[in-house]
C-alpha cells in the first residue's frame, strides 16, 4: 500500500465532486457501472451481446424523474460543463434519490459514451479512471 501511497487503513475522503459543495447546477451523482453482460465496450458489435443490452438508458429513481417532469421511456439530456447525452430515462424504485446510473461501454448515436460527462482523474492507487465523482444534471427533451 505505502508504494501506491495509500494508508494501509481505510479511510474517508470526501469526493471531488459533491453535491453537498455543488451550486446545484448539477445536483446528481452519477455512476457508470459495468453491466454484467458486457466489458465495457468489447463486442458491442456481436449480436448476442446486443440482444442481452440493447440499448444504453439514464437509470433514475422515481422522485427525482417526476420532480422533473420525466416518465419511464422519454427521452432526457443528461448534461454537466463537460458534455452531454441524450437517452431514454427508465425508472428504478430500487435507486437512491440523488443518484442516476448510465451503465458504461456504450458508443451512442452522437458518436461518445457517458465518459463525455466525467473528469479525466485518475484513482490514487490503481490510476484508473475515477468515473464515480461526476455531477450532472437531467431534463426532459421536448
């Protein structure tokens, strides 16, 4: 642990992007995990990975899609200073209010994935990608 300079125990750190911090302009934490049917982008091409995950959508909970106008299907532009993206929103009574989830690996019709939203940091001991600290905000398209 002390050559990748991390404390052996673990410990809070509060994230760089917060909503807590935030001047509300972007008042979601979004997360970009992988599915289970895919890894990250390979073989997004081949029919049988297709016909397991078809298309990329916004995860949303409940509350936070109808205190914006939006309903199970429509269409959203999920949005920071960084980029954008347009997608069907699905609902998820199971996801925590505050939180949206875009599962990651996908390459959508306007050419980028939902790393367009994120900050190019780096996480402290793998120096991986840090997609987890990322604020945007979600509206309705009309």
């Amino acid at each position: 642990m002390r050559r990748w300079g991390v404390s052996e125990v673990p410990d809070y750190r509060a994230p760089e992007e917060s909503a807590l911090d935030d001047s509300g302009r972007f008042p979601l934490q979004m997360m970009t995990p992988n599915t289970k049917d895919r890894i990250h982008s390979q073989f997004g091409n081949l029919e049988m990975v297709g016909a397991k995950a078809p298309e990329p959508q916004l995860v949303m909970s409940p509350g936070d899609a109808l205190s914006r106008g939006i309903r199970q299907g429509d269409e959203v532009r999920v949005f920071n200073d960084r980029g954008e993206l347009r997608l069907p929103a699905a609902l998820d009574f199971g996801l925590r209010a505050g939180c949206v989830v875009c599962f990651n690996g996908y390459w959508h019709a306007e050419g980028a994935g939902v790393n367009v939203l994120s900050e190019g940091r780096e996480t402290d001991m793998a120096h991986g990608a840090a997609f987890h600290d990322t604020l945007v905000e979600v509206e309705r398209c009309l």
